[in-house]
C-alpha cells in the first residue's frame, strides 16, 4: 500500500516540474533568445600592409634570436649570476674590505742606537755651521730610510712626509717625531722659510726623544 502512494505521488512532483519550467520560460524578464553580435569591421588596408610589412622587417631577427637562442641562453643565466654576485657584494662587501683595511696594531720600534747618534753627529754638524734647514732635512730623509727599512711595507715611492706622520701603523713617538720635522722641512721647502737655530733644534729634540729614549730606557733596564 505505501509503495503503491509513493509511485502515485511521481507524476505529480513532475507535472509541478514542468509547470514551473513553462512558467518561467514565458516570463518576458529573462531573455532565452541568442543575442546577435555586430560584425566587426575588417581593418583598413593601411594596418594590413604595415604589420605585413612590420612581420617581414622582424623575421630575421626573430630568426636570430631562435638561431642564437643556445649560446643566449647560457649568457643570460652568467649574466644573472654575475648580478647577484654584484648585489651579495653591495651587501656584505663593504664590511668585509673595512675589516680587511682596518690598520694593523703598531708595533713598538725605534732606529738603531749607533746609527741614531750617527746621524745625530752628522747633522749637529750642519747645524753648527748654520745649515738648520739642511740638518733638518737630513733627519727627516734618514728617517724615511730607517723606516723603510724597518716597515717596508708602509714606505712607498709616493709616500709624502705628511702621510707617514699619520700612518696609524708606526708607532705614536714614531709618529710624533715625525710629524715635528716633516712640519718645519715643508716650511722650508714650499713655503721657503729658511728655519732657525729654534726649528732645528725642535726638530733635533724629537729625533733624539723617539730614537734614543727607550734605548736609555732599555739599557737602565738591563744595567739594574
């Protein structure tokens, strides 16, 4: 009996169906009909005959691109390469050349006690004769070739006194003393201001305070 409702009820469901389908297929808000499209017009003959013209200039160069595309290929993959190469050193590079140019620690270093009263002699010599600013820059070219000898690394053809009186790898009295004659030699070379029994002995007193006071020192250490 239940099965025999049930089948009798389907015919219904699908009358409903259909009911509504026409309904809503004869409501004149909705539009079922195709919509006709306009033709497009063809392009002028001018267009046609320029990208006819533009196809036949390019060609080749496409040709080229499709012949050399193996080798371009590898180029542009060294080319990027190269590029973040470039852009890793913009990043940590300059931070690796500061650390690797930052001054070495100056070692403690004076001339020889003998050939520091040598030219300590020599130039004493000049001085006593009146030739302050030929004694002077003996002391100052001594002391280039002393240092040279003993940091060749930090005496180069180019070196000016200036740059050696500010070399934070010498040491402070090394560069003191320096400093001191290198100041009165260029006041007497360039602005040709002949110097005085004061200058020399300026000059004299920081050669002797660098290269002989920690030799005293040192000799009073092993005499005690």
């Amino acid at each position: 009996m239940t099965t025999g409702k049930g089948n009798d009820a389907l015919p219904a469901q699908g009358e409903d169906f259909a009911s509504a389908w026409q309904n809503m297929r004869a409501d004149d808000a909705i539009q079922y009909a195709e919509v006709a499209m306009p033709e497009r017009a063809p392009p002028p003959d001018w267009w046609v005959r320029f990208m006819a013209w533009l196809a036949e200039l390019l060609s080749p160069v496409g040709a080229f691109f499709v012949t050399i595309w193996p080798v371009l290929s590898w180029v542009l993959g060294v080319g990027g390469i190269a590029l973040l190469a470039y852009l890793i050193f913009r990043t940590f590079g300059p931070d690796l050349l500061a650390k690797r140019n930052r001054p070495e620690k100056s070692e403690e270093w004076t001339p020889d006690q003998q050939e520091a009263l040598a030219l300590l002699e020599e130039a004493d010599r000049l001085a006593a004769a009146g030739q302050y600013d030929e004694a002077t820059h003996l002391l100052l070219k001594r002391s280039v070739g002393q240092i040279a000898q003993a940091r060749p690394d930090l005496v180069e053809p180019s070196s000016t006194a200036r740059e050696l009186s500010a070399e934070p790898r010498l040491p402070e009295g090394a560069r003191a003393a320096f400093a001191v004659i290198a100041g009165r030699v260029e006041r007497s070379l360039f602005a040709l201001t002949a110097l005085s029994a004061t200058d020399w002995q300026a000059a004299r007193d920081a050669y002797a305070d660098f290269a002989l006071a920690q030799n005293a020192l040192g000799n009073k250490a092993v005499t005690a």
